[in-house]
C-alpha cells in the first residue's frame, strides 16, 4: 500500500512545540479554516489522551506532514491530519493513517472514527483506500465555507480477526 521510496525516507515522531511553526505553516496551506496554534497546544495538554505526531523526512529533517488523534476507551478519534501540499501524492498519508492504524490495534482500540468535509476527495479516496465506512453526517459541522462533515468508521477489531 505504501509507496516505498517516500517510507523508507520518513520517520514518524511526537510533535512537540519546536515543530509547531512548520506544522501551523501546513495548517495554513492545507484547510479552509484552520486550527489555530492555540488548539495544537491545548492537545498537547491533553496527553496521553491526545497524541500527535510529526512526518520528518530523513535526509532533509524537514517535516512534511502530522496527525493529531485522541484515545479513549475503546474509541480512537483522528482529529487532524496533513501534508504540506508540495510532498502530497508520495505515499505520506499513507503512511500517517497507518500508523494511528498501528497504534490503535497496538492498544486495543475497537475502532477509529473521524469528520471530514464532504466535498474532500483526496482524503475521501484515502479513507476509502484503507477500508473505512461512512456512518454517519454531521450537518453543517464546517465552516468557512459551512459544509456537513461526513463520519467515517474503521473496525480495529474486525481487521485483527480477518489478519489472524
Ligand atoms: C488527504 C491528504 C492527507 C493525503 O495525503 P497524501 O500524502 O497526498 O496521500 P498519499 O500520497 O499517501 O495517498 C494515499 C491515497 O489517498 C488518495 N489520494 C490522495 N490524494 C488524492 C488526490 N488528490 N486525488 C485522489 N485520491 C487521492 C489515494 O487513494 C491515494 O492512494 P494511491 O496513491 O494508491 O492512489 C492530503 O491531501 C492533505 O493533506 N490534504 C489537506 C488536508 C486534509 O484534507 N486532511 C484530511 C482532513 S479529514
């Protein structure tokens, strides 16, 4: 699934305030209505409940991307995810959704849910891509411009027993 040039040369690592210029510079360039550095630090706050995590590419030791998911009980919530705009289509988002994937069977997490913005359809094809089923919209959840998110839904569990 992942194309492994773009692996190889990324590692996955907790983000921390140092890589927040980089990650609100993505924010920018990624959404309509983006996070304010405020939220980041709020989910910072919020660990181990809240986990983040930066895409570094080796070489460079640029970030590229990051994911923001939290973990409670039996729910995982993916709660952002990016890519900075020139590094997209290399196989990155991949790599990000499987790992918050990995991470979620490693804790014993049923499923995985999500919003997305129901005209997205990169990240529409991404979450179709690894399985994940629409449950649910949440009308008018968006703003800027006001759009109804989409819920997606990933059972962990089921994946575990097809895999035994
Ligand atoms: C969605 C996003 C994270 C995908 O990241 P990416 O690194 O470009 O994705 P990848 O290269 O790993 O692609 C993985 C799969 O996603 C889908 N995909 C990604 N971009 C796509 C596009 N522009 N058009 C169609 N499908 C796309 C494809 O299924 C792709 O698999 P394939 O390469 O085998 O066809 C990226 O487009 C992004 O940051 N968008 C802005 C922020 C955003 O929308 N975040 C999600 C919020 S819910």
């Amino acid at each position: 699934m992942l194309k492994k040039s773009t692996s190889a040369n990324l590692i996955l690592k907790p983000m921390d305030e140092g890589n927040l210029a980089t990650v609100m510079e993505i924010e920018q360039l990624s959404f309509p209505y983006p996070w304010s550095q405020g939220m980041f630090l709020s989910e910072f706050r919020k660990r181990p409940f809240s986990l983040s995590y930066v895409a570094e590419e080796q070489c460079s030791g640029e970030i590229v991307g990051y994911v923001l998911f939290s973990l409670v009980f039996e729910e995982l919530h993916l709660l952002n995810l990016a890519v900075h705009p020139r590094c997209r289509r290399k196989g990155i988002g991949d790599r990000l959704i499987a790992f918050v994937l990995g991470i979620g069977r490693e804790r014993k997490t049923e499923k995985v849910l999500l919003e997305v913005r129901a005209s997205n359809a990169p990240a529409l094809a991404l979450y179709h891509k690894f399985g994940f089923r629409e449950v649910g919209i949440r009308p008018n959840y968006y703003l800027n411009p006001t759009e109804n998110a989409l819920l997606f839904q990933f059972n962990l569990e089921k994946v575990t027993i097809q895999h035994v």
